[in-house]
C-alpha cells in the first residue's frame, strides 16, 4: 500500500483548495470583468465625508448580432448598503440579470460609517428635520446630512463623472438597501426618476425589525445590533450554545445583556433600553411622516412570509397612496421570505410549492420593465396598482386598489366551545372532532392556559439556530414552518373550523379581536391564522396535516390603551384587544381547515413579558418574571374572533 506521508498529503489538500479557489474567483472575475469595466471610487459629499463607491460600466460590444452596450447613453441603477460591497459582482447572475441583459450602469455604495466609507453610521438616522412638513428644501440647517443628501450627493456627482450615462438614475434594494432607496427619495435629486424600496422597514417600534406592537423582537434585535456596530464591518455574535434558545432563557432578564456581554458599547441596545415606549426617538426615526408627496414612481414590493420587514414595506406603500395623485405608486407582493424575490427561482419556500418561478417572474416581468420605462423610455406603462401572488390558488392577481376593500367583505372567525371556530355565515363544525382538554370542561364561556416565562413557547421548532448562523440557520423559512410542533402544549389555545365545502379567498387585512384576561398585571397575546392541509393529500405526502401560518401577530397588553404610555393591565378583567395581523391574499382550498392559535409567548424572537407590570421591561428583575393564568373568552358579550376579508364571488 502506497504511503502518503503528512506533509504531502496537507500539500495535496492546500493546492486543491487553492487552485479551486483561484478557479472560482477567475471564473466569477471572468463573468463580471468580461461584462463591465469596474472602478473604486470615492466620492465626496457636502460635509467632507468621502463615501467608497464601485462603479460598473458595461463593456462596449462591436460585433455585429452581438448583445451588449453598443456605446448609446444608459440609466444608472444605484444601491447604497451597509452591508460590504464587496460581493457586488455577485448580483449581475441573479437580481440583476434581467436589468443587466437589458443595459445600465450599476453602482454599489458603502453607506456612511460602513466598511471603507467615512464618517459615523448611525442605525437607521432618521431625515433632517425640516421646518414645514412635505415642504423639500425647507431644512433647519442646510449643512446638515441624512442618508438623502448623501443619495442626492452621490447622483450629482455620477451624473456628472460617469462616462455616457443618460442622465437618468434608478434606486433599489432590499432590506436596509430599500431603506437607504426611500431615505433617498424624501428629497430626491431631479436624476433620481424610478425607485424601488424592497422590504424596507418603516417603523422600527411599530412592527419591523426590532419590535413589534411593542414587543421587543429580542434575538433579532439583539444579534442585529451586535453585527452591525461592533466594528466597521459585519461581525456576528459567538454564542456558545448551538440551540439560541437555551441561551436567552438561561440569559435571565434583559438587563444581563449590557451586565454581563455588550457593556454599554453598542449603541442601538442601549437605544432600546432608553426607549421602551413609543417616543420621540422612535418617531424621529420613521419616515412615515416625511411621505406627504408621491415624488418619484414607486415599486413597493413585500414577501408574504418575511420574517423581517413586511410592515414597512406596505406601510410605505399605503402612505405614498394617500398623496398618488399620478396614479405611480405600485405595490407588489409574493409568496417569500424577506429578499426571497433578489435571487433564486421562488418555485418554493420550505415544505411550500408554488407551481411557478415566482422570484424570476418578479425580476424578468415586473422589476425590468418598471425601470425599462422610467428610465428608459421602452415598453408600456402596464403596471397594475398592485400585483399580489395568491398563495393556496398559486396565482398572480391584478387589483387596482390594494387592500382591494371593494371586492372583499368582512366575515368573522369566530372562537367556540370544544375548539370549534366557525367562518361568519358557513355553518358550524362537525362535532366531535378530536379530544378536548380536561381544562376547558365544563364550558364556561373561555378557555385557559397558564402562562410561565419560565417555560415560553418556543416560536420555531428547536435547535434554534442562531439568525445568521454561518453554519446554516432555518431562520429565513421559519414563518412557514410547520405548527404541529406546538400541538402537544398547553399553553396553546387551538380553534379549527370544520374541512372547508368550498374555496376560501381572502384579500386584504386580518385583524385579531381578543376578549382576555390574566392573573397578572401585564401580557402578551399572539394571534396566528393557520391553513391545515387534509390528512389524505395524496398528491403531496409531504404536507398531509400540514399547518401553514398564513398571517400573524404579537401584542403586548401594557400598549393597550396608548403606545406612547404603558398602562398595567387590571387582573382578572375581561379586556378587549384588537390588532392588525396584517393583510393578506391566499386561498384556503376546499377539504382544507382554518385554524386560529392563541398563545402568551414566542420565545426568544419575542423577549418575555415579566406578567408583572414593571416600568421598563429591559431593567426588569428575575422576580418580576410570573407565572399567570390567562382567559379567551367567547361568548356573545365577549366573541374572540379573527376578522378576514373574503373575497366576495369567488
Ligand atoms: N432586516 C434588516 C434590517 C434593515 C434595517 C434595519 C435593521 C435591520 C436587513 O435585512 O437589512
């Protein structure tokens, strides 16, 4: 037998990984630098500040019948980010590809404080403030600067420096990129004509990354904060633990964070810890206010299943409808987690088929032609007011309002005894469906469950991975999962509507109705409205049972009155709570059930509510955290119900 000596064999495995890394990179240069002329630029912004900046410019193509830039003037499409742009080649054989095949100059920024731009980054700065409302211009200091006047900054300067553009430039991006899209465009810069905000967060208390109705969204919070200002870079978090949920339950209260691992230095977990309420910190942050004027022809576009911001990206959308006076503020959503739609096909999302390329759809037949028109003058002005991708049916819809209130007609599922829930003006359960818990006999008019934060739901199936797990993490696909995972607990309530006689289709918004109550001074309540699939689902095995969340929603009991003024709730009293569980377009199939789950926890995505009302729940002490009973009640003074729009003829 042949001995391979260590030496040689670490020789043999060093050049292979090299050699394939070369090959790859040689492989990747090739495509990018064979296609555009790349330049690393600096570019200067009022303040002084140079902002780093790449610069791709398609290679001439002279050959006669060869695709390409024949050497006509072309639009820019510009992306700011925080997050490197580095890999900025890598979206011309994805995001890009269909703009890419049809000709633009594409720019990649660095945002201010980020990687090898100057200056201070700052999470989320919110816009100068100006003296009168949806007044451009109007700004109490002119040298002061926002994620605007470094957009507006860069589109001057690229107008004039960037060889053969048309003069025309084009804003998009996902997440923080369609953040820094519609910061972009509150003052826009008379270049800027298209703009794009992808799942761009809006309201950061309100419902998108960090907290929703005033729950604090602790692990994303918490991981998010820690990758983004513990240098210039991106650095993630090192638990030690592979399972997260173990180390934010024996974390204890929130106040250990700062005791005892980021010790003051990040700024936006101290951010938190001042502002547990809905203030001033808050406002000043949501640009919500500042969208008083339609300025620039909009392409909203939301996922469905985005386990990060889909409030802001239809909150954006409904208030540049307010002031739409020309009829080019679009919206579009499909079937995908959060940037489900910037690469990939969108065939699917987990366990979840759609019957089509739903993510390549969206980027050869919607985004292209949208900017194909506005900054290039080509194709026609064919964009529906809203585009939705109709889940269950697996169809794409054209509304020409969105939610499409004309079309649809509010229909209650209303809670019963025996875990039945019936659709307003169907009929009632079948009896006798499965065993009912001994707790909820005999009827009393309400079910209960204690509630321990001691022992909270875990709001996806463990090992939870922490977000950006480099090793893989179910994260991104974790909305989609399936529910069954929470059968066996107690302290999950479980509603289901008999096996549906025809096809359910609901379009627009879901609200949750709550008559409640608690042992305690203070709660949580989350809402999920769920589509079973049948147990006989021969044509796919994998989903017999299946429980798909189809929209949901944490609210926190203390924000019941006032967001800006916590309250505690009074024990023992039946309270009515009411909250938004966002809209929605998805069809319920025939022989298919609706389900509705309460639950008090949905841990640690949600940190844990103490049940005993303290003033800030970050400076919360181990005792504050209580056990507590807690009551839905469904009786005709008290109907618990979930409201949802059906589609009316359908
Ligand atoms: N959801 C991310 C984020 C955006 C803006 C602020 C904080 C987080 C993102 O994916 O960019």
């Amino acid at each position: 037998m042949k001995r391979v000596t260590l030496p040689a064999l670490l020789l043999t495995i060093v050049s292979f990984l090299v050699l394939s890394t070369v090959d790859a990179r040689l492989q990747q240069q090739s495509t990018a630098a064979d296609r555009f002329e790349v330049s690393d630029v600096m570019v200067p912004m009022r303040d002084g500040k140079r902002l780093h900046t790449k610069i791709f410019t398609p290679r001439l193509r002279q050959g006669s019948g060869e695709a390409g830039w024949k050497g006509e003037p072309l639009p820019i499409i510009f992306k700011r980010t925080p997050y490197g742009i580095q890999g900025a080649a890598n979206t011309f054989n994805a995001y890009y590809k269909a703009l890419a095949e049809d000709g633009y100059i594409f720019v990649h920024q660095d945002i201010r404080g980020k990687f090898q731009s100057e200056g201070d980054f700052v999470m989320q700065r919110p816009a100068r403030l100006r003296q009168g409302s949806g007044e451009a211009g109007y700004v109490t200091d002119p040298s002061s600067i926002d994620e605007g006047t470094d957009t507006c900054d860069t589109i001057e300067w690229l107008i004039k420096n960037v060889r053969n553009n048309n003069g025309r430039v084009g804003m998009l991006g996902v997440s923080y990129d369609g953040w820094t899209t519609i910061m972009g465009a509150i003052e826009p810069h008379p270049a800027l004509k298209a703009i794009s905000p992808q799942a761009s967060p809006a309201d950061m208390w309100l419902g998108d990354d960090f907290h929703h109705n005033g729950a604090f969204r602790l692990s994303y919070g918490f991981e998010y904060a820690a990758m983004m200002e513990s240098g210039k870079d991106v650095q993630q978090f090192s638990f030690d633990r592979y399972d997260t949920f173990d180390w934010y339950l024996s974390l204890g209260p929130l106040r250990n964070i700062n005791e005892k691992y980021l010790k003051g230095k990040i700024p936006t977990w101290n951010d938190y810890v001042a502002h547990p309420d809905y203030d001033e910190f808050w406002k000043r942050q949501t640009m919500i206010p500042h969208l008083t004027s339609v300025k620039v022809p909009t392409l909203n576009v939301a996922g469905w299943w985005d386990q990060e911001d889909f409030y802001g990206p239809i909150a954006i959308y409904d208030a540049l409808e307010q002031h739409d006076t020309h009829g080019i503020n679009y919206l579009v959503v499909g079937p995908w987690r959060h940037g489900g739609w910037s690469g990939g096909t969108g065939d699917s999302l987990g366990a979840i088929p759609f019957g089509s390329n739903t993510a390549e759809y969206f980027r050869e037949k919607i985004q292209a032609p949208f900017f194909a028109y506005y900054l290039k003058d080509q194709g026609a002005k064919d964009f529906p007011q809203a585009i939705t991708f109709e889940a269950g049916a697996n169809e794409w819809r054209r509304w020409d309002q969105w939610p499409p209130t004309r079309s649809t007609e509010t229909r209650a599922l209303a809670f019963g005894a025996r875990e039945e829930l019936t659709l307003s003006g169907t009929g009632t359960r079948e009896p006798g469906a499965g065993p009912v818990p001994v707790s909820r006999l005999p009827d009393t008019g309400f079910d209960e469950y204690v509630s321990d934060p001691a022992h909270p739901v875990p709001y996806r199936q463990r090992p939870i991975q922490a977000t950006y797990f480099p090793g893989g993490s179910k994260w991104s696909t974790w909305l989609v999962e399936d529910q069954r995972f929470v059968d066996d607990r107690n302290d999950v309530l479980s509603y289901e509507t008999a096996p549906l006689e025809s096809d359910v289709t609901i379009a627009g918004e879901v609200k949750a109705h709550l008559f409640a109550s608690t042992t305690g001074s203070d709660a949580d309540w989350i809402v999920k409205l769920i589509d079973v699939y049948p147990e006989d689902n021969p044509s796919n095995w994998a989903l017999a049972g299946y429980q798909l969340m189809v929209s949901n929603e944490v609210f926190r009991g203390r924000y019941r009155e006032s967001f800006e003024k916590p309250k505690p709730i009074e024990p023992n009293k039946v309270l009515e709570y009411t909250w938004s569980l966002h809209t929605q377009n998805y069809t319920f199939k025939k022989g298919h059930r609706i389900m509705v789950q309460v639950q008090s926890t949905w841990f640690p995505i949600i940190d844990r509510n103490p049940q005993t009302f303290v003033p800030n729940i970050f400076q919360a002490a181990e005792g504050d955290f209580k056990a507590a009973t807690h009551r839905v009640y469904r009786t005709p003074q008290y109907p618990s119900r979930v409201d949802v729009p059906v589609v009316r003829g359908r």
